[in-house]
C-alpha cells in the first residue's frame, strides 16, 4: 500500500506558505505558493502547493492567462471548484483596484505616472477594447471615472458626441481618455490619433480640455501627451 500523501501541515512550519508569509511577508513566496494560500487546501492526494503548481503549469507558467481563464476552462485538468476560483478573482480585484486608488472620487490628479498606473490596473486585463474617460473638475479632481464604450478584439467605435455629452452632463473642465489594445501592443493607429484630434476639437467647443489620451497594452502604455501629440 502506497504511504499517504504528506500534506502542507506535515511540513515544517518554516516551509509553509503561509507562515512563510506571515514572518516575511507575500514578497518571499512564488507565484505557486501565494496561489496555494488563496486556494487554501488540495483535494485528495495533492496538496494545495501541488494544485496551484499544475494550475499554473497548464496555464503555460502565465499567472495572467490562470486568473482570465473561464471558470468552466480552469475545473478541467488539474481543476479547482467555482468557491476557490471565485477566491482568485476576488484577490486578483482587490490588486487592481489598489492600483487603481488613484483614481478616486475626489482625488486630484497629480503625478501622469500614477494615472497611467491606474489606467493599466483599469484597462491591461480585459479581452475586448474598452474606451474608457476620466471626467475631472476646474481643480482637475476626479468626478467620475467611466467606461463608454466597448467593441471588440481589435476596436471599439467611439462616438465622439456621447463623450462631449456626458462631459456637460457631469459638468467636467477636463478630460482624460483611454482605452487599451488587446493585441497587447500600444502603439497607437492612426485611427487613435485622428479620433483623439476630433475628441480635442469638439471638446473645445464646450471648453472643455482634452488632458491626455493613453493607451494600454501588455507591456507599455504610451501617453499622447507624452509623444507630443497633445
């Protein structure tokens, strides 16, 4: 008969992830091993290290491709039920919306670079192309931060009057516009820049300022003003 599987509490505490997290904080473990913390227990036979370690390994090492699969895609193989799957979106929320605390009702708007942190927490992980607008203040503080449109893989169609709209609606001075590019390249397409000068146009009409428009891809995310092109 084969010896029982050793669980995580067979280990020495030392070795386990939680108490390894807890004496020197989320920063000492691997991506397995914080997997296996949310995860919180194995099923029979494998233990939660195991689990989060085939999970990943079927998910080609990607810790990004494990968390946007499907519920029904992630139960299959090495598999983890709905409860424990929900865990692991909630905990991959929580991290972006802490990157997003920029963003805030009320916040001013300071630093570009915070902003385009935010709009990458906002934007980097959805599949279809989002065309999100920041709506600030005379103060340049935040009153709202919308996504106004959603298309597909490779667009979203913008109308440039429902953005001047919602602008007076909300009674904004200035504007932010973003959107991110699935492809994972943020190089943007001439489309973007003849879209944002007729953004930048129309706004002007109402005086209203077009700040920035930032576009989000995998690893970059190029700011217009930045190019220059603002």
């Amino acid at each position: 008969m084969d010896a029982p599987a050793l669980t995580i509490r067979d280990w020495p505490v030392h070795e386990r992830p939680r108490e390894r997290l807890l004496a020197a904080g989320p920063r000492a473990l691997a991506d397995a091993e914080l997997l296996a913390v949310l995860i919180g227990c194995g099923r029979r036979g494998v233990n939660a290290v195991e689990l989060a370690r085939r999970l990943l390994a079927e998910a080609g090492g990607d810790l990004r491709r494990l968390l946007q699969a499907a519920p029904a895609e992630a139960s299959r193989g090495a598999g983890i039920g709905p409860v424990r799957w929900a865990q692991l979106q909630a905990a991959a929320e929580l991290g972006r919306r802490l990157q997003s605390a920029p963003l805030r009702r009320g916040a001013a708007i300071a630093a570009p670079a915070d902003v385009r942190q935010a709009l990458r927490a906002h934007l980097r992980d959805r599949v279809r192309e989002v065309f999100a607008v920041i709506f600030l203040d005379a103060r340049h503080q935040l009153i709202s931060l919308e996504d106004l449109f959603q298309g597909g893989l490779t667009g979203a169609a913008v109308h440039v009057g429902e953005v001047v709209r919602r602008a007076l609606a909300l009674g904004a001075a200035a504007l932010i516009v973003a959107h991110n590019h699935p492809s994972g390249i943020a190089e943007p397409s001439t489309m973007d820049r003849e879209l944002t000068e007729r953004l930048r146009q129309a706004l002007a009409l109402v005086e209203v300022r077009l700040l920035d428009h930032v576009i989000v891809g995998d690893i970059e995310t190029v700011s217009f003003v930045e190019r220059g092109w603002l």
